[in-house]
C-alpha cells in the first residue's frame, strides 16, 4: 500500500483542520535519519529536512486553517520520541498545536496512527514491522469516521502542551533517560 496521491493532496486541500493521532514510539523516515542521528549524538540538528512541512504549515495557518496532533508515548522517552519533543518546538513555532499524551493515560484509543481531515475524511497509517509507512487508507465509513472524531476529541482533551510537556521531561535534549 504506498502513500497515493490522494492522502498528499488532503494536506493541500483540506478546509478547516488536520488532526494526527501517533501511537508509535519509534518511526523509520529516510528524510530525518541525519537529523535524528544528530540528535542523538548531541550534535547540532541540520533542520532542512523538515523545511518543506514547516512551510506547509505555515501557510495554512495564514490561511486559517489548523493542523494538530496527539502523540502517544511511552516513558521514558525512546530516542525518537525525544527527537519528536525537540521537533516538536518547530512545528509548534510554524502553527501546528502539538501535545502529547502518555501512554498509561491513553486507555480507550486506537493503538494506530490516522489522521483526520475537516472531521470528514479518514486516513488510518499503516507501518510495518520496522516502523516503515506503507501508506494510508481512506476509510468512508460514516460510523467510522465519527469513532475517530471522538477519540481525537478524548485524545485532545487528556493531551498536555507541547512545552509543559517538555518541561516535565526534564533533560530530555540531551541525556537519555
């Protein structure tokens, strides 16, 4: 199942919100395997890779339009998760409200990935078993699409900011948990 067309144009598209809910710990991108590696290794983090998302954002949101997520994590912190709380401060900085939600308070959600496009249009996330993407699937199910908007409202509703959470992380730059 690869990315279709389809699944990047709702990114274009889409009129009023793109929600993301992530439920991994650990996620394989060749985009940002430099810069990951740069972040574990406590170097400085080459963010050009992420130039194209961030400028996506940023003219959706002069648009008024609105992109948030809620990532699930476990703790401690995986390497990639930190990465995610470091990236995280640039997405936000962009317009995207990212938060995040810790596993053990994430009872009664989904355990996958989906993102939901004007509260209308699903993408459930497929990965593999070494955390590739295979590609997204567009479900039209209306009862399916409601269940998804109530657990992106539970998920929001549960999530905690982006900077509180990485506040109470505490070291989460640079030592490893």
């Amino acid at each position: 199942m690869e990315p279709g067309p389809e699944f990047g144009q709702l990114f274009r598209t889409f009129e009023h919100t793109a929600f993301r809910l992530e439920t991994r710990d650990e996620y394989v991108s060749t985009n940002e395997s430099e810069a990951l590696r740069q972040f574990v290794a406590g170097e400085p983090v080459d963010m050009a890779w992420f130039d194209n998302w961030l400028g996506m954002i940023r003219h959706a949101t002069k648009e008024g339009r609105r992109f948030s997520r809620v990532r699930v994590v476990s703790t401690p912190l995986t390497d990639y998760s930190r990465f995610g709380v470091f990236c995280s401060e640039h997405t936000n900085a962009a317009g995207e409200d990212i938060r995040y939600l810790v596993r053990g308070d994430a009872a009664g959600l989904p355990d996958y990935d989906y993102w939901l496009f004007d509260s209308s249009k699903l993408v459930r996330m497929h990965f593999d078993d070494e955390e590739n993407f295979l590609g997204g699937e567009v479900i039209d199910d209306p009862a399916v699409i409601v269940k998804h908007n109530y657990w992106r409202d539970a998920a929001w509703h549960k999530a905690v900011r982006r900077d509180e959470f990485a506040a109470e992380q505490g070291s989460w730059r640079v030592e490893r948990p």
